[in-house]
C-alpha cells in the first residue's frame, strides 16, 4: 500500500545550477564541493559537464586540443547538437526525477565563446533557449584573466586553442554583459573555502537550501 502511493508520487522537480567562467576559475572544485553539501541534506545530485565526451562535444574537444579550432559555424552547428542531446538524454530525465543537477559549463560558454568568435550573443541565446531548459541559478566565477593563465600554467597540461589572453579577456567582457535574473557574479579570486561560502549563500537565498 505504501509502496503503491509512494510509487504514484510524482516527484519534485529538481534544480539546474550551472557553473560558468573561462578557464582556470575553479568551476569543478566549485562543483564537488556544493554536491557534497547538497548531498548531505539528502538532496540527489549529478554532477556533469559540456561540451559531453558525446560525438559531437569530442570533435569541437579534439580541435581545439590539437591547437586548431574549428570554423566558428561549424562549433556553433556541433555544440548545439551536443547541447540538445545532453538536455534530452541527461538534464531533463535527472531533473524530472528530481535530482539535482549541477553543470560545468551550458549554454552561456557559447554565448561567451562563439559571441568573442564574432557570433551575435543575443542570437546564440535565442538558439538555445528554444530547446535547453532555462537554470534555476548560475555562476559567474570572475577571476582576472592573468590569474586564470597563471593557474593554467601551474598545472602544467598546456593550452588548448581557446586559452589564450586576448580572447580569454574577449570572454570575460561578454559574461560581464550578461543580465540574466538567475545569473549570479561570484568574485572567484579568493581561497576555496571562500567562494564555496559565497555559492552557498545564493543557493540558500535563491533555493532555498
Ligand atoms: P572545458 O570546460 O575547458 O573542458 P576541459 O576542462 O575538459 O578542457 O571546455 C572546453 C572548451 O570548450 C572551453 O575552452 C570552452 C569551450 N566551449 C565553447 O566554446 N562553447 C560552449 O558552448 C561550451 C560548452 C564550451
């Protein structure tokens, strides 16, 4: 009897939190640690990020790896795709089974990246918002662009043809731009533990959790 109820519960819909920001701002240790508090207040979390290691996230991967990237077009054209099929196959079902779901990186990397590739910011957001679902609440980590490279360097695995200082800079003005209600600016160039502090204060006062 209980069981049957139970099992005729929908479930309440979880929350997409996405974190944002050039390379080098911390995003992933960001992420681990507001997964591991979430989880202990019995919250589902996945946590996961784009592009995907699907087909279509790898070749954009691949290119900018190699040191080459591809036509802006044609990152724009696979990205989208890689996009469209996470949010079908991954976010949604996550978050209609009510778990939490906690992204390295959305659709404000291509409106960031492509947008410094000369692409119409606004249009990149339109393309995407016809399909993806909107994030209850994203990050913005604002580091300056010389600690992000030094931090880069520090660890010592190369650059990939995106990090560079003049379009990392690009990169950072069209976030600076960005006016979303759910988009949240948190100053990232401080200790861990600090902007851990300043992400969980947002999710309390936007989520409340
Ligand atoms: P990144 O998060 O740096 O992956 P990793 O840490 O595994 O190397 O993502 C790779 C690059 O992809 C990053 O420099 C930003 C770029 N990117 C776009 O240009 N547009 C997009 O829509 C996304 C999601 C990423």
């Amino acid at each position: 009897m209980t069981a049957t109820m139970e099992s005729e519960t929908p479930h309440l819909r979880g929350c997409l939190v996405v974190f944002e920001g050039i390379d080098g701002t911390g995003k992933s240790t960001q992420i681990e640690l507001l997964a591991r508090y979430l989880r202990a207040r019995d919250i589902e979390v996945e946590t996961d990020f784009e592009p995907t290691r699907g087909p279509w996230g790898m070749k954009v991967r691949q290119a900018a790896q190699s040191g080459e990237r591809l036509s802006v077009e044609d990152e724009v054209e696979c990205l989208l795709q890689d996009r469209r099929e996470h949010v079908k196959n991954f976010i949604e079902p996550a978050l209609a089974a009510g778990k939490w779901v906690l992204l390295d990186r959305y659709y404000l990397s291509m409106m960031a990246y492509q947008g410094a590739s000369g692409e119409d910011v606004e249009r990149l957001r339109e393309m995407n918002e016809e399909f993806a679902t909107i994030p209850d609440a994203a990050f913005w980590l604002d580091i300056p662009v010389e600690t992000a490279l030094e931090r880069m360097n520090a660890r010592g695995n190369g650059h990939d043809a995106f990090e560079k200082e003049d379009f990392l800079s690009a990169v950072a003005k069209v976030y600076s731009e960005m006016e979303m209600p759910w988009l949240h600016r948190i100053e990232a160039d401080g200790t861990i533990d600090e902007v851990q502090q300043r992400v969980r204060e947002v999710i309390l006062q936007e989520l409340g959790v």
